[in-house]
C-alpha cells in the first residue's frame, strides 16, 4: 500500500513540482522573515541550478543562459502571518490605518 508518512525528499520533490507547474507560488509563513525563514526558501533558491532551458527549435544544444528562466518560473508572493510591527512614526504610536496610508503616500523626490 501507499505510505502516507513522508519524508524531506518527498516533501523537496511535490515543492519542486509545485514551482514547476504554478503560475503563482504563494509561501506562507508565520512570524518574521529571519536567517530560518531565509534557509527554508533554500530550495526554490537552488531550483535553477538543477534546470537546463534548450533552445531546441533552433537546433541549439547549449543552455540558455539563467536569466533566461525568469519566463518559465512562476510568481513569488510571500505571504508573513502572525507578524506585528511598532506602530510608530517620529515616536508617536500610529492606528493600522494611519500606518498604512504614511507607508502609501507618495513621497517628494521619489
């Protein structure tokens, strides 16, 4: 029968093919982004190392280049959950919503 326990490199190969086969990858996670969350990611970092691209219509042989692999992976978004921020701006404690259109508003210069 099929073991329903996994393992890391079950785990690494279902990612490896989510990435693959997405449009949009969403990566959720919980808490700050720190040296952990960084390492988690190590994976998708590492994808295009293993990949070769060939231009085969042309009858070429070498690998593209990896800048060339932008057109097939998919969006990332990063989704943090569970996050808080100090709230704050010149030492005075800002609502959510003030926080939100200072950090939207058009600054001069920019």
């Amino acid at each position: 029968g099929l073991s329903l326990q996994g393992d890391s490199r079950n785990d690494v190969w279902i990612f490896v093919l989510a990435v693959l086969l997405s449009s949009t990858l969403i990566y959720n996670s919980r808490g700050t982004i720190d040296r952990q969350a960084m390492d988690s990611l190590h994976y998708v970092a590492k994808l295009a190392e293993h990949i070769e691209v060939r231009n085969t219509a042309e009858g070429g042989e070498e690998p593209l280049p990896s800048a060339g692999f932008a057109q097939f992976f998919p969006t990332f978004v990063w989704a943090v959950r569970d996050f808080t921020l100090q709230l704050e701006k010149d030492g005075r404690e800002l609502s959510d919503d003030e926080y939100l259109e200072d950090a939207l508003r058009l600054r001069a210069g920019r």
